[in-house]
C-alpha cells in the first residue's frame, strides 16, 4: 500500500506534507503535487499535513479517485523530487474543495 495525492491538490499545491516525508518521495509539477509508489514506505506522516485533505491510503481512496493511484505513479517518473516546503499556489484557497479540477493539472 502507498499513499495517494489526489484531484484536491491540483490548483492548490500545498507543500506541507513534503516537511515530515521522511524518503523524499514526493515530486513536484507546476500546480500539483505526487507521491512516488516506488518510494513511499507507508509511514502516515502526510496525510494529517494536508491542508487541503488530498493526501489518502491506497486502499482508503474516495470514490472516484481511483485513477489518482496511477497518474501519481506516471508523473513521479517525469516530475523532480520536492524536498521543502514551499508557499501553496497564489489562489489556492480559492480552489481548494472545488470539484472537477482534473481538467486543470497542468504537465
């Protein structure tokens, strides 16, 4: 099992989470945020970091958030690891808990 970054993420880019990750497994794109399968060693610590509540198990996906445990994986291969905390996306509040962001993922 790994930990998933999901479609309340896009948009808002909180960086919280990449503090406490103790493998840097963790990859950056420009308004959206990964978590490497092949990295992750399930430790928990992220998942309350989230502002923004993106973060979930695996096996504890919301419905619909399924395909998120895929794109996480393909886009940890293309995207650079994050190390830091950096400050979220200018309107990240703004986008935070809106629905049907997948069209928004930048790349």
């Amino acid at each position: 099992m790994t930990f998933v970054v999901t479609e309340n993420c896009i948009k808002c880019k909180y960086t919280d989470c990449v503090e406490v990750c103790p493998v840097d497994c963790f990859h950056e794109g420009p308004n959206f945020l990964v978590i490497d399968p092949e990295e992750c060693i399930d430790c928990t610590l992220c998942e309350p970091e989230c502002p923004a509540e993106a973060i979930f198990a695996e096996d504890d996906l919301p419905a619909g958030q399924e395909h998120f445990i895929q794109l996480n994986a393909d886009l940890a291969k293309d995207w650079p690891v994050i190390t830091e905390q950096k400050d979220p996306l200018p309107d990240a509040q703004d986008w935070d808990g809106k629905p049907g962001k997948l069209g928004e993922l930048i790349r």
